[in-house]
C-alpha cells in the first residue's frame, strides 16, 4: 500500500454472500448468485469519510511529486 496508515483497510468494507460453490467452475457459480436478484447480499464496514480520502489523495500525489 502506498501509505503506511491504510495497511489496515483492506478488507474492512465489503459484502458477503453465501451459496454453493463448484471446484470445477467457481467464478460462474459466483457470477450467478450476483446476478441473481433473490441473493441476499449482506454489507459489513463503512466508507472511508471524505477528509480522509482527500488527506490520503494529497500524501500519495506529494509522493509522487517528489520523486
């Protein structure tokens, strides 16, 4: 990650799903289910705020200003 702060976001925002998944074809089992508008899909974390997104926005393009 670019910014040593972040290395604790990922993963924190997202969503889950559960089904059946195949050895043979996992992504089209997945593909189906997320296309599929009886699949409750279930969110978890929250979004970044905008501050935060904009202070971490200005520290990577000083990054690479600098370099």
């Amino acid at each position: 990650l670019p910014l040593a702060s972040e290395s604790c976001r990922p993963g924190s925002f997202g969503f889950t799903i559960q089904g059946s998944l195949s050895n043979e074809e996992p992504g089209k089992d997945i593909k189906e289910m997320l296309l599929n508008p009886l699949t409750p899909i279930q969110g978890y974390g929250s979004l970044e705020n905008p501050w935060r997104f904009i202070r971490n926005q200005l520290a990577i393009r000083s990054r690479k200003n600098s370099n």
